[in-house]
C-alpha cells in the first residue's frame, strides 16, 4: 500500500492505493469520528458498497446504502435528488459523511450530494473503477450533466480521504477497465513523459491487471493530477492542462446522448487535438503516431465511433471552459508536455473533427 497526502484549501487529505484495504478503510472514517453515514453506489457495484457497510459497521458506525441505476444517465437532477431526500431520510447531520463507493459517476453526483447536503458534509471516496482512481477521485470537482453538456451543474467540494482498493479492479468488464487507460494516457502525454515510458514498456502487464504494475500507475497519475491541482484548486489557471482530449472528447458525449464511453470519447478527443496539434505546427508527426500507438495497445481503437459531426461540432462550442465563446484548447508539443489556451480556427476544427469521425 501507498499512501499520499493531497494538500487543498480545507487542508491535508489522505489517498490510500493498495490492495485489500477494508481495514485501512475502517480507520479512516474511524479517525473522521462522524456522527453518521450513508453509502452512496450503483447497481454494478453494490455487492463491494455492502463490503465497505459491513467493515464501517465493525468500527460501530451504522450506515446505509442508496444504489444508482448504473451509467452515466445517473448524473441527472432527478437523481441528485433522490439522494438529497436518502440523507434528509439518514438524518444525516453536519458532523456526518457520505461514502460515494463506484466510479466516476457514483462520485460525482454523490460528491454533489454531500457539498449540498447540510451546505456540505464530509465526503469520502472508495472509489472501483481505474478510471475513477486515476482521475476523477482525485481533486475535488463534482457534478452532474445538463441537457446538452456534461458536467455542467457542480461545485468544487475536496473529500476527506480517498481509498483505492485495486482489488475492486480484478472484476472489472474488460471494456470498463481498458476505457481508463485513456486517462492515463492523457497524463503521459500532456504532463510526464517518465510515465509514457513506462506504459510503452509494460502495456501487456498493465492489459493483464498486474497490481503491482497498476500501484505505480495509480500513484504516478494521483501525484500529477495532485500537483496541478495544488496550483489550481478551483480550475481557473493551470488546472485546464487535464482537459487534454476533453474539449472534443466531452463534445462527442453529449452529441450521442453519453452512449460512448468516457475512456473511449478521451481517446477520440486525443486523437483530435494531437491532428490539430499537427496541422497547426505545434507537434511532430511522431507525437501523434506514438499516441496512437499507446492507445491501441490499450485496446482504444481509431475507428470513429457512430456520430453526427454538426453534431459534435455544436457541443464543442458549449465547452464549458470557453470564454466570450472562444473555446481553448489543450494541445500537445511534446510527450510529456502540452500546453493551454490554445485558440484553434473553426474551419480547423470542422475538418480534423469531420476527417476523424468518417
């Protein structure tokens, strides 16, 4: 087991990644003393949500669990709501905690809850899936999706501690798993070229869920994320260098109704700005086959997935870091850096994004 300590404006926080960590999960919330809990999940993973109740239940803490249908579709009003009348039902006071145990979506709109709830409560994240450990576990954004764009009702609300249990992993569908490498991926290229490397040295290892191999990734990808961050709690600077492959990856989730996986629309979105990157002089050609060499071997292939162009090409400029409708752009210049603020022309755009949806 790892262990970090992440710094916020609300003070340390601890990330635990291991294996097998019920017990290290228990003296966590044993330490936060809370005066109650609730358990937030979703039909996938509601036998490892009962795991994490009976292990808090050891410690004398009674809790209970509230189960999302599974998928994006969850990160909706409606279900915030249900949540919000789960706490108000929990009684769950200021002194309490909600436990989001799942992946993204489970800790974004259960993040939500808890910075809502009694205007915030203590959260803590379990979260299961790779991708949630890698990313979006980490930071303190949380949210739920408006009509038309993802992501676009939240609040930054930074939780109380974070336990990755890789062995949460070991059942994983196999798409679910792969879909995360393109986060992992997106810190390779836009922000630490030693861990590139290292996904181009044990690609097969990391495919055969290693848990050795996946704790050093686990950790690498937690320390960048941590670091920028750390710069930028609030998203208004630096922090946007994690928005590499976002702008037309979220663009092509909300164009398809959130249909295509999030892994797979980071890819895709990768893949675009590495091409615009490219035509606009600002990366070698090399970067971009090198990417997408990484991301095959990943098992996140190029083919495009089913969508309307216009269609992607209306969300992009919704994107919620636009400015005064200029959208920025995320662009790579060289494995294991990428730059921000990047203002693309539209005509740009609308080809590289037609050409790699054909």
């Amino acid at each position: 087991m790892v262990r970090l300590i992440l710094d916020s404006a609300a003070g340390g926080y601890p990330v635990l990644i291991g294996s097998n960590l019920h017990r290290e999960l228990r003296n966590v919330v044993t330490r936060l003393d809370p005066t109650g809990a609730a358990i937030v999940t979703d039909a996938n993973v509601r036998p490892w949500a009962q795991r994490v109740a009976k292990a808090i239940k050891r410690a004398g803490l009674k809790t209970a669990i509230h189960v999302l249908p599974e998928g994006e579709r969850s990160k909706s009003m409606a279900e915030l709501e249900r949540i919000l009348t789960f706490l108000e039902r929990q009684r769950i006071d200021r002194g309490g905690c909600v436990i989001a145990v799942g992946g993204g979506t489970v800790g974004d709109v259960a993040g939500l809850a808890a910075a809502m709830w009694q205007r915030g409560v203590r959260l803590v994240a379990v979260p299961t899936t790779l991708l949630a450990m890698v990313d979006s576990s980490i930071g303190g954004k949380t949210g739920v999706n408006g009509r038309r764009s993802k992501n676009a009702i939240g609040a930054f609300w930074q939780p109380s501690a974070v336990v990755s249990d890789l062995a949460a992993i070991e059942t994983l569908p196999t798409a679910s798993y792969r879909d995360a490498f393109a986060e992992v991926v997106k810190y390779a290229v836009a922000m630490d070229r030693g861990l590139f490397d290292l996904l181009q040295r044990n690609a097969p290892r990391l495919v055969d869920r290693d848990a050795s191999m996946l704790e050093r990734v686990v950790f690498r990808c937690v320390a960048a994320k941590a670091l920028v961050v750390a710069k930028d709690e609030r998203d208004r600077g630096p922090r946007a260098i994690l928005n590499y492959g976002h702008t037309a990856g979220h663009a092509l989730e909300a164009a398809t109704g959130f249909r295509v996986s999030h892994g797979r629309a980071v890819a895709f979105g990768m893949r675009v700005s590495a091409r615009i990157a490219l035509a606009m002089d600002l990366c070698s050609k090399r970067l971009v086959e090198v990417q997408d060499e990484l991301l095959d071997g990943f098992g996140l292939p190029d083919r495009p997935p089913s969508a309307d162009p216009d269609r992607v090409l209306a969300a992009i400029a919704l994107d919620k870091k636009a400015r005064r409708g200029k959208v920025a752009w995320v662009m790579p210049r060289r494995i294991g850096h990428a730059e921000i603020g990047h203002a693309v022309p539209g005509a740009l755009v609308r080809r590289v994004v037609t050409r790699s949806l054909a």
